[in-house]
C-alpha cells in the first residue's frame, strides 16, 4: 500500500501498482499488463496525425499537418484555408469555384513572416543562438504593433533588432559586423537604434573593451596567453584615460595589436582590422596614444618575445 500511496498522482493498475501498462491506441485505453483492468480510457494519441509513407513520395513527408504555432502572429498564425471541392458540390453553373479564399494570410502578418526569415537568415550568417533571434523577433513585434517607425524599411528595423538583441544578450556585434549581412548601410541601422531605444523606452548596457576581446582573439588564431595580455592592456588604458573618446572597438583592436607585437604571433593592422571591422588608419592613431605607456599597460605575467623598447613605433 505504501508504495501505492506514492504513486496516487500516476496512472496504475490498483492492484499492480508496478505492472507494466500497454497501451491500446485504437480504443485510448490502457490496460494492465497482469490482470487486464482497463485503468484509463479515452486516452489522447499524441503521435503523429499522418502515417509516413516515405517509400511512396520522396519529396514529402505527410507525418504532420500544419506549420508550428506562432506566438507572435496574430491568432498564432491558426487560419482556415478552402479546399478544392469534391465533385459537383463545390463549383456553380458556370464552372467556376464556388467557395474561394479572399485572404490566407494578412498583410500584416505576411510583413511579419518576411521581417522574421530576414532576422533568422542574417542570424544564421554570423552564427547567432536561437535566444537572441527569438529576442529580436519579439523586438520587431513590439515596434511593429506600435507603428513607432513609419517611413522605416522593415529590414532596416529587422537589421537594427538583431543588433540591440546581441547587446542585450550580452554578447554585442558591431553595426559593421551586422551591416555585413544586411542589405542596409551603417548609417540607417544606426538611426533604427536609436528610434528603436526611445520608441520602446529601453536600454542596453554599454559595450566594453572585453565585449570582443574574446571573439576577436579566437578569429585571428592567437593563444590564450596574448589574449589575456590585450584584456589588461586595453582596461588598463581605458582606466587611465588613455585612449580618451575612442571606440571601445578600436581600443580593443590596438591593445591586440600591441599584445601580439610583443609575442611570438605578430598580427599586422590589416589582419586585426579586417577581423574587427576597423580601419588600419584607426588602430594606428589608438595605438600611437597608448605606445608611450606601453610599460605599464602590460600585465606583470607577460612572457615578452620582443621586448617593449623594440615594439613598432607608428
């Protein structure tokens, strides 16, 4: 009985609490696999609504009916289409149908669908998580329910959505790195963002050096250890004002710059300004500010190939 009592809040056969229940998908019951009691009936078949016949046709598979649900879609994207008619029934006098669809699907929900594919293919570019997608989905939504950017190319809100997206997932891409796989210029995507921001009365944290130090350094193959000593650099310059209205981006490229100049794996302008989006011309100018303090940018722990007094002067 004690184990019995353990198991009120499960379907068991009283008598058999342990037994095996086997399931019988034509009637819905489910019966005891020892004495044969009936201990549920009208049971739901969650399975699939269609058998496969995938032998039959190759090139689709009849195992499910309908799209996934959508949340976001008014009436979650659930509507009735009119099939062709059987026989007679279905068309007039003159032949034509006699039952027609007026509309599948609303203008605005066809905006929708095309803004979402458009974030879920830029996404898919730069090898962004289902989180951050399924944030900038609902960023859309709001604006677009809001009609708080008319005037405003929907790829260029969808373009701007993923970008707070990243930001707010804590994992930021640069306006270049997004224009990259938009069909919108830099220029635009940027007053999105901000109308955006004031529209929805929201903010996202602002970016740091750290934010890309890591990305960075994995892109351009460098170890662990020049890594380690970029981060240092580039707080420690931001910590004593070194590098006074320059862009966290470019003060993380420079730090990179002057890391890997000092080790083993010696990276160029060009290399680190093709991986972070940045002009050489603007590596150079962050880099000449910091080069005179190099000696105390440096962490203590840092295992100098070329010594400091040897490091490029630009």
């Amino acid at each position: 009985m004690a184990s019995y009592r353990g198991r009120l809040n499960e379907v068991c056969c009283p008598q058999h609490p342990d037994a095996h229940l086997i399931e019988d998908y034509r009637a819905g019951d489910q019966i005891c696999s020892e004495c044969g009691l009936v201990v549920g009936d009208r049971v739901i078949d969650v399975g699939s609504e269609w058998r496969t016949f995938s032998n039959e046709k190759a090139n689709s598979d009849p195992s499910r009916v309908g799209g996934a649900e959508n949340p976001l879609l008014n009436g979650s994207d659930l509507s009735t289409i009119i099939g062709p008619g059987a026989g007679g029934v279905g068309f007039d006098a003159f032949g034509g149908s006699r039952y027609q669809n007026r509309r599948s699907m609303s203008s605005s929900d066809r905006a929708l669908i095309n803004a979402f594919r458009e974030i879920a293919n830029m996404a898919d570019k730069i090898n962004l998580p289902k989180a951050i997608v399924d944030r900038a989905n609902v960023l859309f939504k709001q604006v677009h329910d809001g009609k708080n950017l008319k005037g405003r190319s929907n790829d260029a809100i969808a373009s701007a959505s993923l970008y707070i997206a990243c930001r707010q997932e804590g994992v930021p891409r640069t306006f270049k790195e997004i224009c990259a796989v938009s069909k919108i210029s830099k220029k635009e995507i940027g007053r999105c963002f901000k109308l955006i921001l004031k529209a929805l009365e929201t903010q996202v944290d602002l970016i740091t050096t750290g934010d890309f130090m890591s990305r960075f350094c994995s892109n351009l193959g460098l170890p662990a250890s020049v890594q380690k000593g970029a981060t240092h650099i580039a707080r420690k310059a931001v910590d004593l004002d070194i590098v006074p209205g320059r862009s966290p981006i470019s003060v993380a490229a420079a730090a990179i710059y002057m890391a890997s100049q000092a080790s083993e794996d010696k990276k160029s302008q060009k290399e680190i300004g093709d991986i972070a989006g940045v002009a050489d011309v603007t590596i150079r100018q962050s880099y000449k500010l910091m080069y005179p303090r190099a000696r105390e940018l440096f962490p203590d722990d840092f295992k100098f190939f070329t010594p400091v007094d040897q490091l490029p002067q630009l």
